[in-house]
C-alpha cells in the first residue's frame, strides 16, 4: 500500500486518467474530489461490497455458479 501526505487543494494522478484532489479536512473526515473517465465506477468500498455480494448471489440464484464454490475476499 502506497501512503501519501497531501494537503488541501493537492492531488495525487493514477495513470493517465484518474486524479484524486483533496477538497477539504475538517476534523477527522477528508473530502475527495476524483476526476475519471465516464467508463470508470466509482463507488465507496462498502458499497461496492454490496454490489459484489447482490452480483454473486444472483449468479448464484440463476445457476451460473455452482451454489458449493467459495470467492476469496
């Protein structure tokens, strides 16, 4: 895991596309400004566990995927 400092209004870049800018502290929550191509998903973590969990379930539900085989998280 990479672990930067940055400061208000400084950014960091992920490849090409994807700026990550901090918007503002304030106190112990950090607002974030991510700027990325339309075709990137962008969602908070526990959601998209959400989303993973209801995709698997209905994989599952529709016989896709043998009921019996596990995923690693």
């Amino acid at each position: 895991m990479l672990i930067l400092t940055r400061k208000r209004d400084e950014s960091i870049q992920i490849g090409d596309g994807i700026e990550v800018k901090i918007v503002s502290v304030e106190g112990d929550q950090v607002k974030l400004g991510i700027d990325a191509p339309q075709h990137v998903d962008i969602h908070r973590k526990e959601i998209y566990e959400c989303i993973e969990e209801e995709n698997r379930v209905a994989a599952i539900s529709s016989g896709k995927i043998p009921s019996q085989l596990t995923f690693d998280e």
